[in-house]
C-alpha cells in the first residue's frame, strides 16, 4: 500500500476545484477539508501540514489552524505527536465493531441500572436531552450523547462493566460526530433518546432493551449506508 498522500500537489489535486468562497478564510479552508474528507480524496492519515495548505489556499497559518481545530471537533482530524494534523483513521468494519460491542453491552447495562436509577438521575438525563436540542456546537453533541447514554446506566453497579461501556461510547463518539459533519445534525436520533428516557422512568427494562437496541441498530444502518455509498 501507497504512503498516504502528504505533498502539496497532492493536495491540490484532491482540494484544487472551483467552489463559491465562504464568508472567511476559516470556513472556507474548513468546509473545503471537510468535504474532501467526507468525500474520501483525502485518504485516511493523509498529512495535513499547516504551511502547505496556507499556500494552497492562498491565507495565511492562522485561519488553516483554526479550521483544522474545527475539523478535530467534528472527528475528521486528529493531531499526532510529532506528526500534526492527520485526516482520522475510520472505516466502515472499525464503526461495526464498535456497534456490535455497544449492541452487546449497554442493553445489559441499562437492564442493571433501571431498578436503582432515581428522580435525580432521570432530571439529570432529561437536562441532558434539553442541552442537545440547544447545542449548536457539533464538537459538544458526541460528549452530551455520551453522558446522557452513561446517566441511564450508571447505576448498574458494576465498576468495571461500566467502565468497558464507557470506553466503548468514548470510542463511538467519532463515529457520531463523523456521521454528524457528514449527515447533518438533523440525524441525532432525539426522539429514541427520549422513548428510551420514558420507558427506562416506568422501570419497563423490556422496553427500555428494545429502544436501546433498535436505536443502536439504525445509527450503525446510517454510517454503514454511509461509507457505501462514498466513492
């Protein structure tokens, strides 16, 4: 296999195409990264270096390091020690390991937890709901997502169960935030989020189960759908 493509030319042949400017440098070096990514032109672990993508859309560092921050938040971009902005390593068989584990554990967490969550839990997870219908921010969605999945099976009393979920959902959260710079906000699953809630509130853990499961089962469908159908 090929060295991941890191030179400028490279770059400006997947970046180079013609395109409506955004209102800033900073959106526009974001939105076209993010499209190049999404795309699948820029391969994973492609380098992204700061001076040479500064000279490939003619702006200076500042608005590039701002954009590639952005694009860390969405889960597109990690930085490496010693090596910079890289585009993230992700592939279709990595985010169906990872629903299967979570399809695997977290029902069983939450069938530990219900009979032990109180009224102070359910609020907490209810607030949690509200701040995801709020954030505009979708570097914060993946994190609220996490604590209001953690909330409801916190009460499993299982240490060290509930620390292979969390690892797990800490895991996931870049699939989500991927499908979310990909799909659209509109695609974060409110609705299953608070059927689960409601059910898991009448101590109905059959219910519960069965929400968790189907809500898992779409999100893997949507990220499966969606690295088929990239290029």
């Amino acid at each position: 296999m090929s060295e991941p493509q890191n030179s400028l030319a490279a770059l400006a042949d997947c970046l180079g195409e013609s395109g409506l400017r955004p209102r800033t440098a900073t959106e526009f070096v974001e939105a076209r990264l993010r499209q190049a990514i999404l795309s699948g032109k820029l391969a994973p672990g492609t380098a992204l270096r700061q001076e040479e993508l500064a000279t490939l859309f003619s702006v200076s560092r500042m608005p590039v390091r701002e954009a590639l921050r952005q694009l860390e938040a969405q889960a597109l971009v990690d930085f490496e020690p010693h090596k910079g902005a890289v585009v993230t390593e992700i592939s279709a068989a990595d985010a169906a390991d990872n629903y299967a584990i979570r399809r695997a554990l977290e029902p069983a967490a939450l069938a530990l937890s219900i009979p032990s969550l109180t009224d102070s839990d359910f609020e907490r997870a209810e607030d949690l709901l509200s701040e995801l219908d709020g954030e505009a921010d979708q570097g914060r969605l993946g994190d609220l997502n996490r604590r209001f999945h953690l909330c409801l099976y916190g009460a499993a009393g299982h240490p060290k169960f509930l620390a292979l979920v969390a690892t797990q959902l800490a895991a996931g959260d870049r699939y989500l935030r991927f499908h979310l710079a990909a799909r659209g906000r509109d695609h974060m699953a409110q609705d299953e989020h608070r059927a689960l809630l409601a059910a898991a509130r009448t101590r109905d853990v059959g219910t519960a189960q069965a929400i968790l499961r189907q809500h898992l089962d779409v999100a893997a469908a949507s990220i499966a759908r969606f690295f088929a159908e990239r290029p």
